[in-house]
C-alpha cells in the first residue's frame, strides 16, 4: 500500500513538470502555425545598390503579399557582408528576421576573422537569382580587349575595385590577374558593388570587376566598357563581350549567387513557408521580367539541395582563397 502511494505521489509530482516540457515542445511548433504575426526584416549584408540589395527588392512587394506582412529591407553593409552577416546569425531564430546575401557567405566563412558559420550559424532557404562576374574599365583608359588590359598592367600599376573583400568579384579579379595572367594588380575593396561602380565611373580605380548587375547599365551607356565575362558563354544581353573561357582561360566559370538564410534553429515549419514564398515570388512574371533584366538566372532549388551547393560552393572558393593567401 505504502508503495503504490509513494508511486502516485512522485507521479502527481511530475505533472506540472511533464506539462511544462510539454507546452515548451509545443510552442515552436505553435509560433510556426500563427507566422508570420508582425513585420518581417530582410537585413542585406551590403550597402544598397548591388546585386544582392537589388534582387530582394525586386522580390520585395511580392513576398509581402504572399506572407500577408510589410517586408523591411535594411542594409548593414560592411567588411564584404561579415557584418550583416553576424547580427542575423546572433539574431532570435523566429523566422522574422532573414539575410539575403550573395556568394560572398560562403568565401568569407573560411577567413579567421569572419564571425560566422555559413554552414553551423544558418539554415538556407534558396539561392534566388544567380549571374557572372564583369571585368569592366573606364572608357578613359586606353584598352579595348582583356589582353590590352594585362599588356597595359604588366607596365603601369593598375590597381581594381572590387563589392568587397571575399566576394566572388574579388576573387575572380584576384584569380584572373594576379594568378593566371600573372600581373600585379591590387584590389581595392568597397561596401559594395554600388559604392565599387562609382568608383570606376568616377576613374578611381579605373578597372573593376564586379557581378553583372551593378556595372549592366554604366555599360550600355557608355561610362565603363566590358571587356570579359565569367560565363560559360556569352550572354545575350551583352552578345559582344567575350567570355573567359574563349580568351583563354578556361577554368573561370565563376558565378556570384544571391540567396535567403535564417539563423540556425528557426523552426522547419517557418524555414519552409520562406522558401515557399520565395519560389512564388520569384515565379511571378514581374519579378522574372525584373531579375531578367538585371542579368540575373533565376533558381529556386529547395532547402536541401540549397544546403549542399552551398557545401560544394564553400570547399570550391576556399581552395581559391588560399591559393592566393586571403587564408592560411
């Protein structure tokens, strides 16, 4: 007797706390039912004016249509996207906060002062919209061919402007010039592909490499000339312009990508109605029209085969990276 009380007294004393971890088991998954329930913060780890400001923008009114919230897009620019970079992986894992970057993400997670995990500190939700990189130069300066370009810095120092140590622009430049041509130029680094447009525009530097959309219209009108691209083939909205590939160097394939990551922890549920809106906004004619325009491709795999090219895409540039000394 003694003993079946003694059961059902520590019985009657779990209960409030088997309640307890119940209801805390619960509660993700009912935060996940009632998101998103206030406005959603799409923080962009680059000042404005570049592909990965510019893509989200576009998708900006759609998104908040679809998840039935205003969508706020804030800039955090600096040290090629680490900063904003940071402040989200630090950021509750609620769903209303997400970045939306380019492939920077993934060259700066290898450097020892980036601050982050790409892989440990967020969940992917897609990568977006992806396109290559451009050599550009003022129209100032007396070339006209990526070979006048490498004859002309093997005797005057020409240094480069990249978006941003890290990003991909730079590493292509870095790749390009330093490696496979074999000159001395040194990259020049901004907060972004905006700040590093106007800065070839204005002469200073006067070469540049960035992804395709921040330069795409200083070209048209005749303020930068695009002297290569880093396609696997020539693009039809710039069907002059050479890829590396044909002018001899055949292994710069290089792409910078712009996609959606939450912090690490961020329920399933909400990670899925992300990438669900996502998909949606980026099929709607106007967004695709848009992205198109900007030179863009757009993608849209899902979470997981995301979270694997984002693996590849990390042991790709980190094998550049240290071949050129950005890592031990």
């Amino acid at each position: 007797m003694k003993k079946t009380i003694h059961s059902l007294n520590s019985t009657i004393g779990r209960r409030p706390f088997l309640a307890l971890a119940a209801a805390s088991l619960a509660a993700p998954s009912l935060r996940a039912q009632s998101w998103p329930d206030r406005p959603l913060r799409i923080i962009v780890p680059f000042v404005p004016g570049g592909p990965a400001d510019m893509v989200p923008r576009v998708m900006q009114q759609r998104l908040s249509e679809i998840l039935g919230q205003p969508v706020i897009i804030e800039n955090r620019g600096g040290a090629g996207g680490n900063i904003g970079a940071r402040v989200v992986a630090k950021s509750p894992p609620d769903g209303n906060i997400i970045m939306v970057t380019s492939s920077a993400l993934v060259v700066n997670t290898s450097m020892p002062d980036a601050g982050f995990d790409a892989q440990k500190d967020f969940l992917p939700i897609t990568i977006a919209a992806t396109q290559p990189n451009l050599i550009v130069t003022h129209p100032s300066l007396p070339v006209n061919s990526l070979a006048e370009l490498v004859a002309l810095a093997k005797t005057t120092p020409l240094p480069f402007a990249t978006p941003g140590k890290g990003t991909t622009p730079h590493l292509t430049g870095e790749n390009l010039f330093n490696i496979a041509a074999k000159v001395n130029m040194t990259a020049i680094h901004y907060k972004g592909a905006g700040q590093a447009v106007g800065a070839v525009v204005a002469g200073e530097p006067k070469v540049g490499c960035m992804a395709m959309t921040a330069p795409l219209q200083n070209v048209k009108a005749g303020k930068l000339k695009a002297l290569a691209v880093s396609s696997a083939k020539r693009l039809a909205i710039l069907p002059d312009v050479p890829t590396l590939s044909e002018l001899g160097y055949a292994d710069m394939l290089d792409y910078t990508w712009i996609g959606g990551f939450l912090p690490v922890g961020t329920p399933a549920a909400i990670q899925s109605k992300w990438y669900d809106a996502f998909t949606k906004a980026l099929a709607m004619p106007d967004v695709q029209e848009k992205i198109k325009g900007m030179a863009f491709e757009t993608m849209g795999e899902p979470p997981a085969k995301t979270g694997d090219y984002v693996r590849s895409e990390i042991t790709r540039w980190a094998k550049v990276s240290k071949h050129i000394g950005l890592i031990p």
